[in-house]
C-alpha cells in the first residue's frame, strides 16, 4: 500500500479530511525548498504538492507563475527538485509527495529514467497538468509499476467519459478544479463543487481533492465539508513571496495549521 493510500485510509478511519499544501521547489530560495516541506508537514500537511517548474505553466496563475520563474533564474531543474525529494525522506519517511508539473521535463529525461529516478528520490505521486487520461495509458501503468501514483486533475467541464477515463488509470486521490481558470482565481461555488462530486465518485473509487481558488481557512472548512480533501496553493507561494527569508519556514507552519484546525471543524 502506497504512502498514499495508507495516508487517506488513516484520514477516513479518523473521521477527518486530508490538507494538500503546495508550494514550487526553488522558490524563493532553492536552499530553503526542504526546510519549506518539513515547516508544512510541522502544520499539519497530509500530502505535500511539489511544484516542478516549468518556463510555460498554462494552468497556472501570475502567482505560481512568477515562482516558477523565480525558480528557474536559480537553476531549478527536474534533477534539482528531486534531490530535494531525497533530502526530505532522510528525516521523513511518512509524509507522501506528489510532484506537480508539465510534460516537457519529464519526457526530457524519459519516462523510464524519470520513473526509476522517481522512485528512488521516494516520490509518491506525479500529477503532470498536460497529459490527458486518454494518452497516459502507458504513462500511468509506468508509475504505478515504480510505486508512484499517477495523479490526474478533473474540471467543472468534465463529461462522464471524461472522469471514467480518469477513474481507469489513476491512483492516490484525484485533484477536482474548482472553477473554470488558472490557479488563484476567486469566486467559489460551493454548492456546485458539492453537486460535481458525487459525478466523480460514481466513476472513481479514490478520494477527490479540491483545489484552485482556497485561500483561508474558512473557504478550507467549507470545502472540506464535501471534499476529502483540500489543496491549496497560490496563497502558499504568495506567502512566501511576501516573507523575510528568516521568517518564511514558521509562518508556512502557522497557516498551515490553521487551515488544518478548520478542516478537523468540518464535518
């Protein structure tokens, strides 16, 4: 059973929802990527997303953008983000970590080098925003015969053929957008997020995590009352962009644990 797997099933078997924080490896300061992962998991992190960053994140916002960018002024490559993954599991063996990213750095190492990298780094998931379910057939058989979970995303847009194209190749949790956009945008509809996901269950037996579009604790709880778990993202990454380099790691903590405080109100 994957890291994963075993996280969700001790999240259900306590009554409680999962909190999947996001941050881009290299951003703000490539040195303080690690430092950054153990100051979420210290919040109350279930699974960590690990931004992998790319020169044109279409589904991405200014936000995540930006540090993407930053990122990649310093250096930041797939190799880098995971050594980072590596340095994590030598004082982490619990927390699952997800890499999130695009194709292009991917299919530049291979699939089969990426996938044996991967594995030995002790990545757990990979969500890659441009590989669409139907194409990832052999992608997806790939990961999970390396112990990674192949992550897909699902939209207000998606059809029933959509979601059970998904429901055959993914494993670990799928990630529902919220609305119709890029990351950070606002104006949430809870009730149809609530009406949407009894669609994706009907076609995938995993838990569903919702992103896109949270940025406190409150909007957290009201997600995680239909959700099984909540992402969230740019208001990470925008919190580090505004913290002093001393100071970035503790507030990380404290915003995540507030947002893990109003997810366990949830009923």
């Amino acid at each position: 059973m994957s890291r994963i797997k075993n996280t969700f099933a001790a999240l259900a078997a306590q009554g409680k929802k999962g909190l999947i924080p996001f941050i881009t490896a290299g951003d703000p300061n490539p040195e303080q990527t690690v430092e950054f992962m153990h100051a979420l998991a210290r919040g109350g992190a279930d699974v960590i997303e690990l931004g992998v960053p790319f020169s044109d994140p279409m589904a991405d916002g200014p936000v995540i953008q930006r540090s993407s960018e930053r990122a990649l002024a310093r250096g930041v490559s797939l190799k880098h983000v995971l050594a980072d993954v590596k340095r994590f599991r030598e004082t982490d063996d619990k927390t699952p970590v997800v890499l999130m990213g695009y194709a292009n750095p991917i299919e530049r190492m291979g699939t089969e080098a990426f996938a044996a990298a991967a594995k030995e780094a002790g990545v757990d998931g990979v969500l890659v925003v441009d590989y669409p379910p139907e194409e990832s057939v052999e992608f997806g058989k790939s990961m999970q015969q390396a112990g990674i979970d192949p992550i897909f995303l699902l939209a207000p847009t998606s059809t029933d053929e959509r979601i059970a194209a998904v429901g055959k190749v993914a494993s670990g949790y799928v990630y529902y957008v919220s609305l119709k956009g890029v990351t950070g945008s606002a104006n949430l509809d809870v009730s149809s997020i609530a009406s949407k996901i009894p669609a994706i269950k009907s076609h995938v037996s995993l838990p569903v995590g919702v992103g896109f579009g949270i940025r406190d604790a409150e909007t957290a709880r009201a997600i995680g009352e239909v959700a099984d778990a909540v992402v969230i993202g740019s208001r990470l990454v925008q919190l580090l962009e505004e913290a002093s380099p001393d100071m970035a790691a503790q507030s990380l903590t404290r915003f995540i644990a507030e947002i893990r405080t109003a997810l366990d109100s949830a009923q």
